[in-house]
C-alpha cells in the first residue's frame, strides 16, 4: 500500500499510458508494417542519421554556451555539449523532464557561475526551442487543417497575453513562480532576473542557431520519410512532425513513445498519407535520434567527474577536465 501511495511511482506509472497507446497502434497497423518499411532505409542513411544527432545536440549547446558567457561565465564548447547530453539524459528519468534542468549545475561546479544565473541560463535555453515548437505547430495547424478560425483566435489571445506580460505584472507573478519553484531566495532573485535578461538579448544569433538545430532534426525525420516511399515535402513533414511533438509533450509517456507515433500516424492520415509510415518515421526518431542522444547522455554522466560530484554533494578536483 505505500508503494502506491508514492507519488514519484505514480508519475512513472502514468508514463505507461504511452506505452499502451503504441501498443495499440502497432496492433492496428500490423506489427509487422513497421519492420517492412524500416527495412527499407539503407546502411548509408541510417549512418548519416545518427551522425547528425551531433550537429543537432551542438546547435543547442553553442546556444547555450553564448548564453553562459553573457552572464561571465567562461564555459568551454566541449563542456557545455557534455552537459547537454547529460542534461537530456537526466530528463528521461525525472518527472516532467526536470532533469534537464540539471545541467545547471555543471558550470556551477567549476565555480564560475552561480547556481541562480545558471539556472536562469537554462530556462532561456529551453524557451527557444519551446517557442518554436509551439510556432511550427500553429503553423500546421493554420495551413493544413481548416482550424483558421480557432488558430488565429489563439493567436490573438497570445498577443494579448504577451502585450500584458509587457506591461509587467504578469511578468513579475511568472517569475515569483519560478523563483518559488527553485527555491531562490529573495536576496538572490535580482541575480536570476539579470542573468535571464542577458542570456535572452542580442536574439538573431541565437535565433539562427536553434533554426539550424531544428533543420537538422527534421533533415533526419525527412530522410527516414522519404526512404520509406513517402511522398512527402520537407516542410509539409517538418509542420506535421512539430505538431506530432507537441502532443509527445504530454506527460503520459517515456520521451514521447506512443503519444508522438499516434499523433504522427493520424496526421499523415489527414493529409493523404499511409498511417503506417507516419508511426515507423515516429518511432525512427525514437529510436535513431532520441534513444542514441539519451544513450550518449548517459555515457557522459557515467564517465564524467562532474557528474559524480552532482550526486555525491561534492567538488571535483578539477571542474574544467571532462
């Protein structure tokens, strides 16, 4: 009885609704579809989408290396792609992803920056790619599905609530939140509030490097698509996977598996396109993007100094030696 009292079992529990979803929608597809249109993707390409999980994770990383050093923070390149790999890694094994999150504590360790300005760091990092996503979604939704009307009402609703934010009560209410949230005291909430407006200014460049990442990972869902017959346009399959992620964000699976095959599958339905492909090209991104980038994540918690000082409460002798 205590263990279903856990709440932690409970949300890891919760992630099984995922599993039971792809279950489902392989039973309907037929098991076997998936394997066959798999099976069609060559040596060479299959190569030539795991290799570009390093460029994409290396955007994001430069990103957010800029973002460190704004706010005087000397973290090298190599560092901070580390703790990248780390951070997406810890995001697996933690509710709502919060692992992520725990990146910060890298540059922290080194003693170079402090834990609210990196913390601050992170959340801007992440804001990026959320904002895209949630733009690239919107977009597919305007074009492809006859949802005009609602869209350009949320949209109007979005810039009204940004204008508001503007304004600046709402803004300070979502940061007391966050800062809540965090456990950042008082005295030291200025210091998460500047740091948070340096990582987020001069945006173009940063702006340019998560379009680049974002590319890169629809290039590999586009050459998965397109190996399997489907007749599909980079940008057409680019709009879909993104709204196809963003019901993977629901926290009802393992890194979206079987939220995002489902979404993707009736997707492609709408548009013309084979169910089967649009739940093989889903779960070819879990399997040839996601699961390698957690892999490797986790092979660099495991051999990293740093990280045993995360989970031991102590300093490295060395923070900058990976």
């Amino acid at each position: 009885m205590k263990l279903l009292k856990n709440p932690n079992l409970l949300k890891y529990s919760f992630k099984l609704i995922g599993v039971g979803i792809l279950v489902y929608i392989l039973h309907q597809t037929g098991w076997e579809k998936p394997l066959e249109l798999a099976a069609k993707i060559s040596p060479f390409w299959l190569f030539l989408i795991l290799a570009l999980n390093l460029p994409h994770i290396m955007m994001k990383a430069r990103r957010w290396q800029i973002m460190l050093a704004r706010n005087q923070c000397s973290y090298s390149f190599l560092h901070s792609l580390r703790a990248y790999f780390g951070g997406i890694a810890l995001g697996i094994v933690t509710p709502g992803r919060t692992g992520e999150f725990l990146r910060a504590i890298f540059p922290v360790k080194t003693g170079k920056i402090s834990m609210e300005a990196s913390f601050a760091s992170v959340i801007a990092d992440r804001l990026f790619d959320l904002s895209t996503l949630a733009l690239l979604s919107f977009l597919a939704l305007f074009i492809y599905f006859n949802w005009k009307i609602p869209v350009l009402i949320l949209l109007v609703i979005l810039a009204t609530f940004i204008l508001i934010i503007s304004t600046g009560k709402i803004w300070k209410r979502l940061l007391k939140k966050i800062w809540k949230l965090l456990k950042i005291k008082p005295q030291k909430r200025l210091i998460f509030k500047q740091a948070f407006m340096k990582a987020l200014k001069n945006p173009p460049r940063l702006i340019l490097l998560t379009l680049a990442g974002y590319l890169i990972l629809n290039l590999q869902v586009y050459i998965m698509a397109r190996e399997m017959g489907t007749p599909v346009s980079f940008l057409k399959l680019m709009l879909l996977f993104s709204l196809a992620n963003t019901f993977a964000l629901l926290p009802v699976s393992i890194s979206g598996l079987g939220t995002r095959e489902a979404a993707l599958g009736y997707l492609f339905t709408l548009v013309g396109f084979n169910k089967a492909q649009g739940v093989t090209v889903a779960l070819g991104f879990f399997f040839l993007v996601s699961l390698p980038v957690i892999l490797t994540g986790s092979l660099t918690l495991l051999f990293s100094s740093q990280a045993s000082a995360v989970y031991t409460g102590e300093d490295p002798k060395n923070g900058d030696n990976p």
